[in-house]
C-alpha cells in the first residue's frame, strides 16, 4: 500500500529550499501581504484518512477555487441550461482575459475564468438577493467541509471590490449583450465575496472530497451532486482549471484541479483522494508555482495520474 503521508512528508521536505519561489498576487491589495514562503499540503482519501503537512491548518485566501463549488450550486439550480449561459472550453488566454468575450457575445468560454465565474454568481443569485445568495455559498461549503467555522474574509472581500477594474469591465462588458441577469454590482458582490473565502488546506481537500467519490461524501454519506455530473466537473477542471496554463498542469500532474491568485490548488484524484496543496508564490499564468510542483511530485509518487502510471 502507498504510504501517503511518507510521501505528504518528503513531498514538504524536498520543497523547503524552494519555498518563496514566485510572484505573490499583489493586484489584490490584501493579498499582497501573505508571507511568501508558506507552503501547506492535505490529502484526504475516499476512506476517510488524512495526510497532512507545512501550513496546512492556516487559512488562506480560496480565491478561483470557490469557483468550482459556485459551479456545483449553479448546475443544482439550472441543470444543463447552465451551459446556455457559460461554454465548457479552455479559453487558452489568462484568467481576467476580455478578449473573447466580444467575438463570442458575451458568453464566457467556460466557468473558471473570471468571467465565466462571474455569469455563474448570476445564475446563482436567481432568486435572492446578494447577501442571501453569498450566505448559501458559505453554507454549502461549511457543509461540504462539515466545518462551521469557514467564513469570508472581509478585508479582501473589500480589497476586491475597492480594485476590481477588470472584473467591472468584464462584467459590464457581459450585461451590455444582455447576459447578466441582475445589477453587475449585485453579480460582483456575490463574485467577490465567494472569492474572499478563507479556508485551510484540510478543509479544502474535505470540501473536494465528493469529487473524488462519485459525487457523495464518503465521511458523512451525503450525496452532494450525482455520479454523472461529478465526472462532468472534474473534466472542466482538467481542461479549464488553470486557465492558460491547464495543458501545462494536464502534461506534469494528470489530475484535475483548480488553482486560485491566493496560491491555493485543489486536486482531484477520482476514486482516490482529494489533495490541497497552498503556498502564494504564482507562477507567470497565476497558478502556484510550488504547489503545482508539490502535486507534480505526489502524482510521480503515488501513480494516481488519470492519464496511467
Ligand atoms: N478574485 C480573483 C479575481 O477576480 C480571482 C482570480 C483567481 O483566483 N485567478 O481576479
């Protein structure tokens, strides 16, 4: 048998001299003053056992990850006419790009770039109002995590918004071909406060772990999404996880994952484990660099690369 935290170990070990490598996001003010030498890894299996290493219970800011749990809300909500409102390919430009959007009228590639994700806070606000449909974020990941204690942090929440220029572009850009439903302040309040979610790495591998399972959460046994649509969510984050850099993470790590400017990726190992890995120093695509090596490193290890051993 693999021995997991051998590896979560070694893994952290090898790392140390590198710690710090990368550019930290400073284009959001509040993130600017994470020390960049953090570095924290968990990996929880199907089976319930975690493995953890570094900094791995220090919370931190989830960023794009939110992304794929928005996602999972939305397509409860609207099943597959999601997709009428956001594609499902990789964009091949950067996270906060503008430039498809015109050509294809205003719908998002797909749902991880900030503008896809920003259609998705739409489709999720259906219904509510800003505060009533960030509340149902925050509680769908506590209850993913089975953790009560995960909370927005308001600081970068504010952060954001002060400075959020592009996201106000993309998101203009998007009501002015009649694809926002709502107020874009109302769409960008929900975005950047799902985006301002601190979470730890052992509670992100947890709040993960029914990607890995089929869709339920083999520690508490509920069913979070079906089979089917599980499946369907981890394909979007192979292909669209790290938005221009997806094929690079696709080539050295085979798992399907999603990253965040907080330094922050969460990887999927189907009918295995979920992994979280965090350290703030970002690679040029705004992917953490030594986080994608440390997941680079565990799937050499353990073989768990969805593309064979
Ligand atoms: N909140 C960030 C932004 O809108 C999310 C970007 C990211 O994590 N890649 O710019």
């Amino acid at each position: 048998m693999t021995d997991l935290q051998a590896i979560v170990d070694e893994i952290h070990g090898k790392l140390q001299s590198r710690l710090g490598e990368g550019k930290v996001a400073d284009y959001i003010p509040q993130l600017a003053h994470v020390d960049p030498k953090r570095f924290g890894m968990a990996v929880v299996t199907v089976d319930g056992q975690v493995h953890k290493a570094g900094d791995c219970d220090e919370p931190f800011s989830i960023q794009s990850i939110s992304k794929v749990f928005t996602l999972t809300l939305a397509l409860g909500k609207h099943g597959e006419t999601t997709w009428n409102r956001v594609g499902k390919e990789p964009s091949g430009s950067a996270f906060n790009s503008i430039v498809q959007l015109e050509h294809e009228e205003g719908k998002p590639r797909n749902p991880f770039i900030n503008a896809g994700a920003i259609a998705v806070s739409d489709l999720v606000l259906a219904g509510h109002t800003p505060a009533e449909a960030i509340g149902e974020i925050v509680r769908f990941v506590r209850y993913l995590a089975e953790d009560e204690t995960i909370a927005i942090d308001p600081a970068v929440a504010k952060s954001e918004e002060a400075t959020g220029y592009r996201n106000f572009a993309l998101a203009n850009f998007m009501r002015s071909f009649g694809k926002l439903s709502h107020p874009v302040e109302h769409v960008l309040g929900v975005y950047f406060h799902h985006c301002a979610i601190a979470m730890t790495c052992s509670q992100l591998a947890r709040s993960g772990l029914f990607l890995a399972a089929n869709g339920r959460n083999p520690m508490t046994g509920h069913t979070v999404v079906s089979s089917q649509r599980a499946r369907r969510i981890n394909a979007l984050m192979l292909t669209c996880g790290h938005y221009d850099g997806s094929g690079d993470f696709a080539y050295r790590v085979g798992l399907p994952g999603k990253s965040g400017v907080g330094g922050g990726i969460l990887a999927v190992a189907p009918g295995k484990a979920s992994i979280a890995v965090w350290s703030p120093g970002l690679n040029h695509n705004g992917n953490s660099l030594i986080g994608s090596l440390a997941l680079e490193m565990f799937a050499d290890m353990t073989g768990w690369s969805v593309f064979g051993h």
